[in-house]
C-alpha cells in the first residue's frame, strides 16, 4: 500500500496570527499558535479549495508524543497532525483552562 503523503516545501506565514513560519515540506501549522488553514485532502497535496482555518481544538497524547487535533472553522471537517518540537504546546494547554 503506498502513501499518500506529498512532501510540500513552501514558507507560509499564519493566517490567524501572522507569525511567519518556514516549511520544511512536514509543516503544515503554525509553530506559535498551532492554527492551521485546511488546504490539503492528503497530507501535502494542496486539493482542497475549503482554506479554512484550522482551529487548535485539543491534544491527545499518542505513543508518548502529542497529536493536536484541528477543527475548520469553515466547513467543520476535523484533522490530526502530529506536533513538532518547535510547537508552543504549553502556551496551547495555557489558554485551554
């Protein structure tokens, strides 16, 4: 079985804060904020014309690593990307109390 995973490379700066972000082709949210917009149907693909933004929603905690679940504000569909050692997930866990 193949993936269908499309490495992506492309700088992007945050459509909910505006902090700018460079890709690395694994990078699809926002390291400060942990917002996303909803533009892929697979991961890296880019073909989805929703572009909603991805709201941080919650975190489950998946073979010892976080996995930051996303919700469109859009169309409401729901994502879960796995977090990045550069993601301010204490600043996330923060605002949700």
């Amino acid at each position: 079985m193949s993936s269908k995973f499309q490495r992506t490379i492309e700088d992007f700066s945050c459509a909910h804060c505006g902090f700018f972000v460079p890709g690395d082709g694994f990078t699809n949210h926002c390291p400060k904020c942990l917002w996303s917009r909803h533009v892929d149907n697979y991961p890296g693909d880019r073909a989805n014309d929703c572009l909603g933004l991805m709201e941080p929603t919650g975190l489950e905690l998946e073979k010892g690593q976080y996995v930051i679940v996303h919700e469109c504000q859009k169309c409401r569909a729901r994502k879960r990307v796995k977090a990045r050692n550069e993601d301010d997930i204490r600043k996330f866990l923060q605002s949700m109390l």
